[in-house]
C-alpha cells in the first residue's frame, strides 16, 4: 500500500481509511476504497438478512452457510465491476464511465452475425451509433486522453465455464459495442483515434477468445495502471466481511 494510507480494522467491519499527510491521489484512492467497501458492507447486511428455507438434510446453519455463500457468489460480481471502475478512475489521463443503456441499433446485430467464424476481422468496423434498438449494459469504459483510445469492458468474475449459448451472447455483446464504439465516443465529444471492446474474466477462466478476454492478472498490463492491487484489496474486505456472518 502506498505510504501515508492505512487499513483500519477490517475484520471489525469499520469502511478502509486514509492517514492525514497523504498525497491528492492516495487520497482519491482511499476514497474509492471507502466508496467500494461502503457497498460490499450494504451487500453483507442483504446477505446478512437473508431469509431462507432450510433444508430438511442439511439443517439450519448448513443451509444458511449454502444459501449465503451461493448468493455471495453474484452480488461479489458487482463489487468487482465497482472496485475495477475507481481504480481506473485514479488514473489522472483517463475519463471512466459506466453506460446501463448503450445502444445496439437493430443492423448491427445482423453484421455481426455474419462474422462469429472470424470475429477478428470486425475489428476496424465501425457503424454509427444512434439511440434506437436494445441496449445493454458496459460496465466500464476507458478513454485514454494521451492516446485517443476508447475502450469498453463487460466484468464477469470468471471463475468457472459458461454454456456454449451464454458464450455466444458475450461474444455478440462484445462485438456489437467494438464497431459502435468510434460514433459513440464521437457524439460525446471525445477525440477517439482507435476503440476496442473486451471481456473481463478477473479469476481467469475464459468464455471468449483472445483478444476480446482479458484476465485479472492482464489488467495492470493492459491498462499500464495499477489495478489488481486495490481490486484485491477490496477483495479481502468482503471475504473477511462475509466470513463474519456465516
């Protein structure tokens, strides 16, 4: 951690702090750890509250174990989306956002189509994005002041394979936003010179090809911003946090 900033007792369920004497950017540092461990607590106290069935086999505290732990498992999923969006958000060169409704305009879903033998090859494809058709949701999207790079990540935790349909919809999503990407960064007024669009397995197991997967372990890399540390950070707080109820 960097120097001037400390843990409080996490085990003691009190939200990370920050020290006097630090630095604007530990300072916003610390905040986003505040912010994401302010939601993983709300997410304890729903999971905490949760009411349940117990299972005539397992009994009661067997069951309430299972029936936390499994429900742990999906809302852990918005924790990371949320710890990966104020990491990058410290980085002083980008413009981070989160859209619920971005746009697929009905032709776009047929181009795509079209391309799953060699997705790769959308690569380059731009089409202009309009507010028609369905949406989705991007849970992060990068602009990179310095380069003129717009990207968009979908955050799944990765942990396990996906059924072949399931991985044919990420692959779709993914696609959809990479050539919608330029017109759509464009209409925000941003100077976007190159785009891509990826999926984001933090533990690993991938459910798309490379280049649209990328890991946990990748993301420093990929960005060339510290990431992985916070997001780990704020990992520990919920695994002690959830540790705690069961």
């Amino acid at each position: 951690m960097s120097r001037g900033t400390h843990h409080r007792n996490n085990r003691s369920g009190n939200p990370i702090g920050v020290a006097r004497g630090t630095s604007n950017n530990e300072t916003r540092r610390a905040q986003g750890l505040r912010f994401t461990s302010r939601k993983g607590q709300q997410t304890i106290h729903r999971l905490d509250a949760k009411q349940f069935t117990p299972d005539p086999i397992a009994g009661k505290n067997l069951s309430r174990i299972t029936s936390v732990t499994s429900s742990s498992y999906k809302r852990h999923g918005y924790i990371l989306e949320s710890a990966i969006l104020e990491a990058l958000k410290l980085c002083p060169h980008f413009e981070v956002w989160r859209d619920d409704k971005f746009h697929i305009p009905p032709a776009v879903h047929h181009i795509v189509d079209g391309s799953f033998a060699e997705p790769t090859k959308l690569i380059g494809t731009d089409y202009p994005y309009s507010a028609e058709g369905k949406t989705l949701q991007v849970d992060v999207l990068v602009f990179n002041k310095n380069t003129g790079a717009l990207e968009a990540y979908e955050i799944k935790r990765g942990t396990g394979p996906h059924d072949s349909g399931k991985r044919r919809e990420m692959l779709r999503a993914v696609l959809c936003v990479q050539i919608l990407l330029k017109s759509y960064g464009k209409q925000r007024g941003l100077d976007v010179r190159e785009t891509s669009s990826h999926v984001i397995f933090y533990y690993g197991k991938c459910s798309i090809p490379k280049p649209f997967a990328i890991t946990g372990a990748e993301l420093d890399e990929h960005f060339g911003w510290p990431v992985q540390e916070q997001v780990e950070e704020v990992n520990l707080y919920f695994q002690q946090r959830l540790l705690s109820i069961l």
